[in-house]
C-alpha cells in the first residue's frame, strides 16, 4: 500500500500540467532506484534535470589492465 509525502508546492493530481506563476511548466521526474518497481518520487523542477549546460573533450573510458 503506498504512502504519500507533500514536501512544498505540487499539483492536486500526478502527471498533469504543473505551472509555475509565470505560466512555464515545471519538469516533471520520475525517480526510483529501481527502475518502475518499487518506491518512487515525482520531482518537479524549474529547469529540465537533464539540460546538457556544455560539451566538454572527450573522455577515455576504456577500462586498463592491471
């Protein structure tokens, strides 16, 4: 059975249009630790979570032997 936790500002229902006072939609986030399953939160943001702000070099991920 699930519970809920309102901690600041959030829309009467889930996954429907949330504005902001300037009439912008806030980002809405699913987050969960594991996937769809089990607990999870709504976030809603002012700003997307995922906004790439700049691309950096490449980076080398290959892993090394030891």
């Amino acid at each position: 059975m699930p519970f809920y936790h309102k901690l600041g500002k959030i829309p009467p229902k889930r996954h429907t249009q949330f504005r902001q006072e300037n009439g912008e939609l806030y980002q809405e986030q699913l987050f969960g630790t594991v996937g769809f399953d089990g607990m999870s939160s709504n976030l809603y943001h002012v700003h997307a979570p995922t906004r790439v702000t700049s691309i950096g070099d490449p980076v080398n991920m290959t892993p090394q032997v030891a």
